[in-house]
C-alpha cells in the first residue's frame, strides 16, 4: 500500500513541479495555496460537468446506477481513510489489498442484493401474468 501511495505521490509532484515551472516560465507568481484554488477548481468543475451529464442520463433509465456509484465512491474514501488512520495511528497494517478486499467484499454485497431484488421482481411479474391468464 505504501508503494501505491509513493507511486501516486510521484506522479502528483511531477503535474505539481510542471506546473510551478509553468505559471513562473508565463510570468504569473502563484504560491502554493492559489495553484491548489485554480488547480482543484478547475478539476472540480470538470468532474462535477461529466458526473451531472452520467447522472442525468442514468437518472432517466436506473436511480439504482446512481445509487450504487454514489456508494461505491464514498466506500472509496472510506477505505483510504482507514488504511491512513491505520498508517498514521500504528494500529494495523496500512495495505492495498485491505482496500481491494473491502471494496470486493461490497461488490459481492451488492450482486446478492441485486439478485434478491431482481428474483422479488421476476417472481411479482410471473404472478401478475399468472393471475392474468386465470
């Protein structure tokens, strides 16, 4: 998990550095506070423009999609806050696969509770059919 962790920090310093070496090569004197401003801003925006798109068209034909990406990008933060509480407090082992496992483990929770769903749907339709005929 540590390795993941470095990884990613690497590749986020490396836009970082870039992007210092950029706003002072364009003459613009930005400190460290107003590139995160511009920088998670404009990212923000972005992100927030293709979920709204996803989600509208979702919402026109699954609110249970919706659902379950909400709860699986929450899960996502969950997970990693509790990998770094472990990191940070010493009390357990900060590790990747915990996070792969959870994640899993909240995959197969959800394919039960769909198969739940859809088999109370599918048996509600049948006898609907059913009292049609008779």
């Amino acid at each position: 998990m540590i390795s993941v962790l470095k990884y990613i920090t690497q590749i986020i310093n490396y836009f970082h550095d870039n992007l210092i070496l950029l706003t002072k090569l364009m003459g613009l004197n930005l400190n460290d506070k107003q590139l995160h401003f511009l920088v998670i801003g404009f990212i923000g925006i972005l992100l927030f423009i293709v979920v709204h798109k996803l989600f509208k068209f979702l919402a026109r034909h699954s609110l249970t999609a919706i659902s379950f990406i909400y709860t699986f990008t929450v899960l996502v933060v969950f997970v990693f806050a509790i990998e770094i509480g472990q990191k940070v407090t010493g009390r357990g082992n900060m590790e990747f696969q915990d996070i792969v496992e959870g994640l899993w483990g909240f995959l197969v929770a959800f394919a039960i509770y769909m198969a739940i769903v859809l088999s109370i749907y599918g048996l509600k339709n049948w006898l609907r059919r059913l009292k049609r005929i008779r």
